[in-house]
C-alpha cells in the first residue's frame, strides 16, 4: 500500500529549492528527516551555496543517519523539535515535516519567529502535511510528549476519511500503530493548518507583515514568509501560481479518494 501512496516532501523540491534560491538562503534547518529524501536535496542546494543544513530528528531511518555521516556540511540532531530549535542561529530558512499536531506546530513557528527576531532575519518557514488528513486534525508520533492540555482523545487504532470528522476501527487512512489519530477532526487547536492561522493570527503586525501560500498537493505545502523581506517579491511570484489553484486541489481529491478506495478495497478482500 505504502507504494501507492505519494507523500513525500520531495515531491516539491523543485517549488521549494526555488524558494530558497529566491531568498539567498544558506543557512537552512529541517524538522524531520525520516528516510533523507528532502535531506540530501537540502544538503545538495547548501553544499553549491556554500551553507549548511541543520537536521532535527529525534529518530530517523538508518539510511538517512549513514548518509548524514558521510556529508560534512550536514549535522544531525537527535532531538524533538522544540527542544532543539532554541539552540540553533543564524537560520535563513526552516523545512518543518515533524510532528503534524497543533502543539507542534503552533510552537515550531513561534521559535522559528523569535530566532529569526533575535538574528535580525526575514521569516521563512516552509511546511508539509497543511492539507487532509493533517490541516484540522491531530497527528502523533508520541501522544505523551504532548501535554494534556493541548492534547485531543486519539487513538492509534483508527482510520480517517475524507467528509467524516470522526475516526474509526478498521476503516480509512491508519498508521498501523506508527502514529495515532484525535477521534474527531475540526474545532480549536485540531491540526497543523489551524496551528498555522492561530500563529498568523498574532504575529502579522503592521510593521512585519507574514505572507502565507498553500499548495493544495501532496497533503499540502505551506509557505509562511516575512514579506518585507527584499526577495519577498521573488518568492510570490513564484509560488502565487500554485496558491490554492483550485485545479490543483481538485486532482489532490482525487488522488486521496482513489487512495482510500483502495484500502477500502483491500480491507473488504481481508475481511
């Protein structure tokens, strides 16, 4: 199933190593690495910019910690996110595909936010998993590591579907126990997209305006940047095309029910 399933990161290098190069950014920081599929793009743009990337992954794939070794302009962090980021500098650009919870998240950006305050840079966060299943729903790797306020009833038992708030047993998008899902989709602090609006929320003022684009692919990528920024101009126009194109979004559904037709498929073939 998992090869049928398109859903890596990568999947928009050429928008994302644009947006960098658009910026001028050397200096570049990921959330997750997983296997090193975005990783070793990343790598390869800073190696020609003569920069650096920054790796935050508490527990990568062993493919990604043998190539990580073997690059001398990477370091690795095995880290939680908001644990690590506070000790990072001088960071031009951050990737974040970690943990796609409204804690999370909503907490990357604001250290993300203070770090580029403190350093004297331009915001610019670039973010998967802002689309279905994860944009108003919870998604945990490691429920306890969220406190209990912030943290929805979720079991790692269950299965999402598009149209339905709820989750359930034996049906829908499941994790195979890899990562647990809130039982109800939608209301406040419930996914990485609400995470997203919440942040914007209270840090756009009139003096630091933050633009956002959303391309509805892939589970969605985010693009959050400072657009006082002097690339700023640059980065817009090259991701304003893709900003919620509505054609876009409808082969995106698409995809998704025709994914989830087939586990339905394959679950009654079981059953």
């Amino acid at each position: 199933m998992s090869s049928l399933l398109i859903h890596s990161m990568s999947e928009f290098s050429d928008i994302i190593l644009g947006t960098l190069h658009a910026a001028g950014a050397r200096t570049l920081a990921e959330v997750g690495a997983e296997f090193g599929g975005m990783s070793q793009q990343l790598a390869a743009y800073a190696q020609a910019t003569g920069g650096s990337l920054t790796s935050i992954d508490p527990a990568p794939k062993q493919e990604f910690l043998d190539w990580a070794e073997r690059c001398p302009n990477v370091r690795h962090v095995a880290a939680l996110s908001l644990d690590a980021m506070p000790d990072c500098a001088g960071v031009d650009a951050w990737v974040i595909d970690g943990d796609h919870n409204y804690y999370t998240v909503l907490h990357e950006l604001q250290i993300a936010d203070r770090l580029a305050r403190r350093d004297g840079k331009p915001l610019l966060a670039i973010l998967h998993d802002v689309s279905w299943p994860c944009a108003r729903r919870d998604f945990y790797y490691a429920p306890d590591q969220i406190p209990a306020e912030w943290r929805h009833p979720h079991s790692f038992d269950v299965g999402v579907t598009i149209g339905d708030p709820g989750a359930h047993v034996g049906r829908g998008f499941r994790g195979g126990g890899q990562f647990a899902w809130a039982l109800h989709e939608g209301g406040p602090r419930n996914g990485v997209l609400t995470a997203i609006e919440d942040f914007l929320e209270t840090a756009r003022t009139p003096e630091r305006p933050l633009a956002w684009a959303m391309i509805p692919a892939v589970f969605g990528l985010g693009i959050l940047f400072d657009s006082t920024a002097p690339w700023a101009a640059d980065v817009a126009q090259l991701v304003h095309p893709y900003h919620d194109n509505p054609l876009i979004a409808s082969l995106e559904l698409n995809r998704l029910r025709n994914y989830l037709a087939v586990i339905d498929w394959q679950d009654r073939q079981a059953a």
